[in-house]
C-alpha cells in the first residue's frame, strides 16, 4: 500500500511503498478514505516536538482520519466489514484510575495512533476496535475525518454551561473555528473570535463569531471590553498557545471567569499568575482531547441537528501524493486555510 512516512529524525515525509497492516484480536483493519491533518502531525512532519520519538522507522503517521472495516480481529466486536468509523485517537487502557473515573482521555497509559502505533496516513490501518466510532448512516460521512478534533472543541467549549455567556475564542486555526460554531450552538450571547490572520477571522464570522479581532492589535483588549462590558468575558477558550494570546485572554476575562487552555505554547510561558489568575478568581481548566466516547455522542448529535456545520472550516482537501502541498499550506505565513484533508 502507499503511505506517508517519516524516514529521518528531520523536517519532512516521504510517499512511498509499505506493508499493509496485520491486525491484532481486538483490532479493525481500515481502507483509509480520508485523513485530516492535525497540529500533532504538523510537529511531526515539521520535526519540532523534541517528545516525539518514532517507534521504528519508517513510521505511518497520522492521527485522525476515517475509513471501512475491511477485516475484524476475533476479539473486535461490534464490527463488522463494510461499518464506515471515524477514529478516537487516544488509546486508553481501561483500567487505570482516570479509565475508570471516566477521563480515559487522559489515561495514566495514554498511546496515540499516528505517534505511539502507526496512524492513518495510508490507504490501510489498524486501529483498536475500542478506538473506532461507528457510523450509524452516511451523513456525516464527508467529515468523518475531522470528528477527532471537532470532538475535543466540543470538549473545551461545551466543559461548563456557556448559554447567555460573553465567550472569546483565541486562535482561529481549525479548532478554534469549530469552536466558534459549537458556541453558537451552546447558545453563547456573544463570540468573540482572535486571530492574526484575515483569512482566518473571515471564516471564524462564517463559522459562527459575532465579530473577529487582530490580537495584535493595540487596542484588542479595548474591543473586547467594548463587546463584553468592562467587566471583561465570562468565557475564553485558548487554542493558539501563543504568550501574547494567553496574555491578553487573561486579562480579557472578568474575575471569576473561565479559561480554558487548550493551545499548547513551544515554550513555557510567564504570566502574572497572582495577578491574573489568584486574585481575580479565574477558574483555569485545562483541556487535552474529547472525553471518550462523552464528545462522540455530544458532537453526533450537534452536527446531525445541523446545530453546527463544520464544512465551512474544511477549506481544502488534497491526494496523499502532494501531501507536501498540504503541508506547505498550512506552514505558510499566511495561513489561508481552515481544516486540510489529505485522501489517498
Ligand atoms: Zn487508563
């Protein structure tokens, strides 16, 4: 099968020839119909998460996409040939204390398909029967690989009730546009979306956000307060994991508000932590992933309704053959694109 590979610790992937899976008992063999790529492969491809150290190369990456079950494992059940799933990227372990507390999202044993196992970007792969979504009918089906990270911006957004609520979503890349559209949906007063990019802050409007800001501009902070009252936003939920956004959103909040952080900065930050945080009471929950399979449900039912359409933040879909294409895409300066698909 043809795949898309790192062959060396350094920037960049090959497309080339690889052996196409052998399944395990409790695993589902997938002909991959499409892949989205996530800021997770982007470090991988780009070679700049010093954490990430391939099992063996060459190493499949890849860690959302969707597919049909070609072949079950003996022990897979719930599936069978022809079922069309969306992947849960996460392999969690079931019995440690988070599993069985419910937050098997943030498992003591936690693998990631596409970082830890071989992940997607393949016209085959085997993924855990227990980390399979299963389609109940063709509608979601052209989305089916983004319902991963669609998923953990449900998660963020929908953690605590926003209905009536002032929210400011920093970070316009694909998880901060669904996010926008799923505070819409939640029934938030107002959406403030912050983002660099115009291009990026025009689809933030589409996808939901009442009015989209530069946060580098000198007078964001002023504008936000304009919207949301002096007093400063119930709500932020942080996905660039930029210092000057985590800076700004801080002090965007009004005390006792809540901030979720879901960016992952390249460094560590320095904040005003008694300041911006102790003193004013700010509520700080940190989101990493969908709760499994809570999100699933939450976000079937979401996009089913039509409460949200993501499609608008899909901007752009290319053959695995020019993934360098894609890359390049989305590593540009400009950053004209939402969600890219890659299909094989
Ligand atoms: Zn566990």
């Amino acid at each position: 099968m043809k795949a898309i590979v790192k062959t060396s610790r350094a920037r960049g992937a090959d497309y080339r020839d690889m052996e196409v899976p052998v399944i395990n008992k409790d695993e589902l063999l997938i002909r991959v119909t499409a892949a989205s790529i996530s800021p997770g492969d982007l470090c991988v491809y780009n070679w700049t998460a010093p954490s990430f150290t391939p099992p063996s190369l060459p190493f499949i990456f890849g860690q959302d996409f969707c597919g049909e079950v070609v072949e079950t494992g003996s022990l897979a059940k719930g599936f069978e040939k022809g079922d069309f799933i969306s992947v849960e990227s996460h392999i969690f372990c079931g019995v440690c204390g988070q599993c069985r507390n419910d937050q098997r999202h943030i498992c003591q044993n936690l693998r990631v398909i596409g970082r830890d196992i071989p992940g997607g970007l393949a016209e085959y792969a085997a993924v855990p029967a227990r980390c399979a979504w299963k389609h109940t009918d063709d509608t979601l089906k052209d989305i089916g690989a983004v319902m991963g990270p669609f998923g953990s911006s449900v998660h963020a957004v929908l953690a605590e009730d926003i209905v009536g609520k002032t929210v400011v979503i920093s970070g316009c890349a694909p998880q901060g546009l669904f996010a926008a559209g799923i505070a819409k949906a939640g029934g938030a007063r107002k959406i403030i979306a912050l983002d660099p990019s115009l291009y990026r802050r025009r689809l933030a409007l589409k996808m939901g956000a009442g009015i989209a800001l530069d946060p580098s501009a000198k007078d964001c902070l002023h504008k936000i307060a304009k919207v949301c009252g002096a007093e400063g936003a119930d709500a932020v939920v942080e996905m660039s994991g930029a210092a000057g956004a985590v800076e700004l959103c801080l002090k965007a909040l009004r005390p006792g508000g809540r901030f979720v952080a879901f960016g992952l900065p390249l460094t560590n930050l320095s904040i005003d932590y008694a300041g911006d945080i102790v003193r004013r009471g700010i509520r700080l929950e940190g989101i990493s992933g969908r709760e499994i399979f809570r999100s699933w449900y939450k976000m079937e039912s979401l996009l089913k309704s039509g409460a949200v359409n993501p499609r608008p933040a899909v901007t752009h879909a290319f053959s695995f053959k020019n993934f360098r294409k894609a890359f390049d895409l989305i590593n540009s300066r400009e950053k004209k694109c939402g969600k890219v698909i890659l299909t094989p």
